[in-house]
C-alpha cells in the first residue's frame, strides 16, 4: 500500500515576515551587501552604528580611553 501524497497546503506565517525574522536573529549571516568601513574600507562590524569595521571601532575606542587619561595629567 502507498501512502496518500498530502497536498502542500499554504504557509503560517507569510514568507516575507519569515525572511525579516531570520535576518534580524542572525545578522551576522547576512550577505556582503553590507557597508563598507569609513577608515579602511572592511566590512563594517554589525553592531557598529558609525560605519567602521571592529578593528577600526577598537582603535576608536583605545585612543578615547588614552585621551582621557592625558587631559588630568596636562593640567
């Protein structure tokens, strides 16, 4: 005996909400469409807000850190 072949029935959830869900968990899968680096021209680091890759975010940040510790030692 064969089983009787169930026809495809339509989706739960529409197909365009599913893709927008898979993007959003998984952003760092997303195609290499994304921005380039300001500073070097990398990809962009996907929790960065100002265009910079993560080495150039880093650097960012360091030369913050030392600036800051400068400043009370000048005066």
């Amino acid at each position: 005996m064969r089983k009787k072949r169930i026809p495809p029935s339509e989706p739960v959830i529409p197909s365009a909400i599913l893709r927008r869900a898979k993007r959003e968990a998984h952003p760092d899968k997303l195609p290499s469409k994304q921005a380039k680096c300001v500073v070097c021209g990398g990809e962009t680091a996907a929790t960065s807000t100002e265009q910079l890759c993560w080495v150039c975010r880093r650097l960012k940040i360091s030369a913050w850190h030392e600036a800051e510790q400068q400043l009370p030692a000048q005066e």
